[in-house]
C-alpha cells in the first residue's frame, strides 16, 4: 500500500460548497456562544492596539491549544490588558462565516473550511498563521467482522460527510488499495456510509456499519463500543504529521493589530509548549473547558486515548496542506485552486524565533 499522498482530508471541501456547508460539523460538540474563560481575565498590563481580541474554536480535543489556552489564562497573559473573548462553534463553515462577519479574528480550525474560506473570498478574507494539532485520525472497526485491511472490502464503513476530510482521505485509500468507489454515491468494492460522528457509535452498536473512518474522540468511542483501531491514519503520512487544525485569522484584523495577533501566537507557542511539558495536567484541563463549554466531560476510557493520539504543534505542516489539494484535484474533485499566499507565517516565526525556536515553512504558500 503506497503512503496516500496526504491530499486528501482537504480536498473534499473544496470540491463543492455544500458538502464543506457539514463537513466540520462532526467535529464539534457544543453551541456557538460568547464565552470568557475561567482564567481569561485582562490583566492590569499594557493594553495592545485592540480593546479585545476574539477567537474561535471547536470545543473538541483536536482544538487543545485553544481548549488549554484559555482554561489556564496562558493566552490572556499574552494579551494584557486587551481583553480575551472566545465563541465556541460546531462546524468550520460557520466560523468562517463569524470571520468574515468581523463577529471573531482569529479561529481554530480543520483545514478544509480555511481552504474553502480562502478560495470562496478568491484570497481576500483569511490568512493561516500557525498550525495547531496534527493526528488523531482513525479506521476502527467491528473485529468479528473485519480482521485485515483486505477484509474492508465488502464491508459498509461510514465516514462523517460526503466529501469531508475524513472522507476523501477514506476514498484515497481506498483507490490505493486498487479498489473502485463511486466517489458520488459511495457505491463500490466497499459502500463508504456517510454519517454524522454523533449517529456513528449507535450504528456501529447495531450493526448497520462494520466501521468507520473517524477522528477523535468518535473513533475512541467506537472503541469503548468493542470496535478496534485497524489502521490510524498518521502512519500514512510522510513522517507520521498531517494537519488537522490551523490557526487562521481576518486579513483585515492582521492589517490594523499586528501586535494583537502577534501575541495571540505567543500564547499558542507557550500554550503548547506547556501541553508537552504536563500532558497530564494539560489533559485534565482540556477536559474541564470541555466540561465548561458543552456541559459534558469526556470519560477516561475515551478521553486517554484520544488525547495519545492528538500532537499539538506550531507548524502549520503547509506542504500537507498543498498535497491535499493536490489529491483533490487528482480525485477529480476539485478544480486547481489558486493557494499562494493562503500562509503569512511572519508572525509566528518572529514569535518562534524569540523563543529560541527554528522557523517553520509555507511550502510556497506564503505571502509574496
């Protein structure tokens, strides 16, 4: 099996509007709200050239940096005196519809709703300026069923949303394994079952799907449900790293508050590099803002392996980025977009650079 040249979790996305308008849905769990967090309170430093400063996320692990972020205060001792608020969304499409409203200025989130946010605005709304989360991406199925990669074929196996990332990357294995599927219907050598993440453990409890291509924490759900991880999508990615958040922020906030942005990334530099040095702790917090946010903790059995299999970063991996869309044209399911200038990683590398860190790549996608 060749490594799927990691295209494929994006492509999706772009390749038509109204399979993006669901395709983050999955990963969300909460409502769209105007929150401050427990420890995010303006601080009696010196106010930046914003009053406020409002992000957006996912209240999910893959959006742990936020998560851990803003529970600890870490991003708000970055800012001062400007004030943190955050909203919480359930789908990529309408943050990106909150950024381009002014109603937020920065975000969290997956890689096709930026991609998408990106080419809808023609390259006038959104910049990536940091990468968030890679992994955390799963094939899990009924292991009476299924015991082997071969043995897929045959099987219904779900993925959340036609043409989402989860399913393209699917459907790229698939075509690796030298397998035919409708990408349309889903109708072939294996019936690909589009399915929201929170339908997916009811029907794998009753057997209508023999498994399903996931991320965390459904894939850890499935698992608590007797499913089994046959193969994690991380092992097919060049070194093992695939992006699964970015951090994009309104062109015209970048414009007018450099420093403001500027000291967002810091607090995301320092936030996961707090998360490597107490994975414990970090897990724990990230945890209690999900108790906070959506009123529901996760339980360990679901949480501890789900947490494993998240990797918070800074690299925005961009070259995964530009293979997805690669891929996706490939699939046929995207026109060629135009992606230069999707990056301004200024920002961050300033901000890494005073941290003693190496700078980090746009693959040719940054800003001119």
């Amino acid at each position: 099996m060749s490594a799927p040249h990691p295209a494929r979790r994006v492509l999706a996305a772009l390749a038509a509007l109204p399979l993006l308008t669901a395709a983050l849905t999955a990963c969300g769990y909460g409502s769209q709200a105007d929150r401050t967090g427990a420890k995010s309170t303006a601080t009696d430093g010196k106010k930046l050239s914003a009053d406020t400063v409002r992000i957006g996320y996912f209240p999910n692990i893959t959006h742990a940096t936020p998560l851990v972020g803003e529970q600890e205060g870490i991003l708000q001792k970055e800012l001062g005196g400007t004030k943190l608020k955050s909203a919480t969304f359930n789908a990529g499409p309408s943050e990106i519809e909150a950024l381009n409203a002014g109603s937020i200025d920065i975000g969290w989130i997956g890689p096709s709703p930026a991609i998408n946010g990106w080419a809808k605005s023609k390259g006038r709304s959104l910049r990536i300026v940091s990468g968030s989360a890679s992994g955390g991406v799963k094939l899990v199925v009924d292991p009476k069923k299924i015991t082997s990669l071969d043995e897929v074929k045959g099987k219904r196996i779900a993925t959340p949303q036609k043409g989402n990332t989860q399913d393209v990357a699917f459907l790229n294995w698939i075509a690796d394994k030298g397998w035919k599927v409708d990408p349309q219907s889903g109708k072939g050598d294996v019936s690909v079952v589009r399915t929201d993440n929170k339908v997916t453990p009811d029907a794998f409890k009753s057997g209508s799907v023999d498994g399903a291509w996931v991320p965390e924490p459904t894939a850890s759900k499935l698992v608590s449900e007797g499913g089994k991880v046959l193969l994690d999508e991380s092992s097919l990615w060049p070194g093992g790293k695939f992006v699964i958040t970015n951090v994009i922020v309104s062109q015209k906030f970048l414009a007018a508050h450099p420093d403001v942005v500027e000291a967002v990334l810091r607090g995301s530099v320092r936030t996961n590099a707090w998360i490597a040095a107490h994975p414990e702790q970090a897990e724990a917090s990230a945890n209690e803002a999900l108790k906070r946010l959506s009123g529901k903790a996760l339980p360990a059995d679901i949480l501890d392996p789900a947490w494993k299999s998240i990797r918070t970063l800074d690299d925005p991996l961009a070259a995964t980025l530009r293979a997805e869309a690669d891929h996706a044209v490939a699939a046929g399911l995207l026109d060629r977009p135009d992606l230069s200038g999707i990056y301004d990683l200024t920002p961050l590398n300033k901000v890494l650079r005073a941290e003693g860190r190496p700078a980090v790549s746009a693959a040719g996608l940054g800003k001119q």
